[in-house]
C-alpha cells in the first residue's frame, strides 16, 4: 500500500488524463489488396 494516501488518486487521474487527450490524427494510406502470386 502507498504511504501516500492521495498517491493512488493522482494515478488515476494522470491515467483518466491520458486517456481522454486528444490523439493527433494519423493518415494511414488505404490499405493494398494483398498481391496474388500464380502458382505454375
């Protein structure tokens, strides 16, 4: 247990922070179908 009794709660409100910051969004190319090798 943490000696700190407030500890616990900065925790979660650092977690709760980073979870609701807003991510920059990443422009992902369209993703290629997968090439077909010919067998033969």
């Amino acid at each position: 247990m943490p000696t700190d009794p407030y500890a616990v709660l900065r925790a979660l409100l650092r977690a709760e922070a980073v979870r609701n910051a807003p991510k920059p969004e990443v422009k992902k190319p369209a993703p290629q179908p997968p090439k077909r090798q010919k067998h033969g």
